[in-house]
C-alpha cells in the first residue's frame, strides 16, 4: 500500500428487515471518515427494499445486490465479491457502527499493512438506556488466537 489511506467499502447482509437495514446504513452514512463504498445485499428477502434505500441507489451513494436465498455468509460473501476497496467490514443489519468506527479501523490497518484484520470493542444496547460501557476495548494488537476468545 502506499502511503495514502486505504479505501473501505462496507457490505451490509439484510433478510426482511428494512427498517433496521435503513438504520445499519445511516449509521455508515455518519462516519466521520466516509465508506468509500456501501453494499446492501438482499439475501433473497421477501419484504421490498425502503424507497429510501433505492433513492441512495439512484444517487450512487450505495450499491443494491439481490441473490437467492443463501443465508447470511452467503449474502455477506456475495457482497464482499464486489466490493473493490482495499479494506471491507461486515456490517449485520441490526447493528449500527459509532461515528468513528470506520476512521478507527482503517487508522490501524493503515499503520500496520502487514495486518489481515483489524476488530473494534462494542457495546451491548438491547434496550440499555444508557449503553453499558465497552465490553472489549481493543488498544493493542491481537493474536487469532486472542482474537477467538
């Protein structure tokens, strides 16, 4: 890599659920270092896609792709195919990313480029008001094995 930032696209897997795919994809929306690319990967759903989904399409500002039936490594594979950046996170269509989780991750793997994967702490929200703090704060570099656990 040279020493420019990497470019980072994001695939977002959804089945049926539009409303919380429409959240998954604001939440990309308000990074502050903007995906270069956005994916969302219909896994064969039955529930029609948001107009304002199809409205970011027609903008250019995300990519629709609609497969058969597969299940989710199915669709985030489908999704990863066409993803031309030089980095790529998975996004599920029930999470949501912090503002600076994109310029997070892409810091790391820009400062190691020997690195395969770089992983972000998170928070549990299921109706906790506020979030419980973080649950695995990475601040260093981890083995697979680390990384597992």
């Amino acid at each position: 890599m040279s020493g420019r930032p990497g470019t980072v696209g994001v695939v977002i897997p959804t089945f049926n659920r539009p409303d919380l795919v429409m959240l998954a994809v604001a939440s990309v929306q308000a990074q502050q270092r903007p995906a270069d690319r956005i994916v969302v990967v219909d896994d064969g759903g039955s529930t029609p896609m948001p107009d304002a989904l199809r409205a970011l399409e027609s903008a250019g500002r995300v990519t629709l792709l609609r497969v058969a039936n597969g299940g989710t490594a199915h669709a985030r594979n489908a999704g990863a195919a066409i993803i031309d950046t030089e980095y790529l996170l998975v996004l599920d269509d029930d999470d949501t990313l912090y503002p600076d989780a994109l310029a997070g991750l892409a810091t790391i793997l820009d400062a190691h480029p020997t690195a395969t994967a770089a992983a972000g702490g998170g928070r549990r929200r299921f109706g906790d008001a506020p979030p419980r703090p973080p649950e695995w704060p990475c601040t260093e570099p981890l083995d697979f094995e680390t990384l597992m656990r």
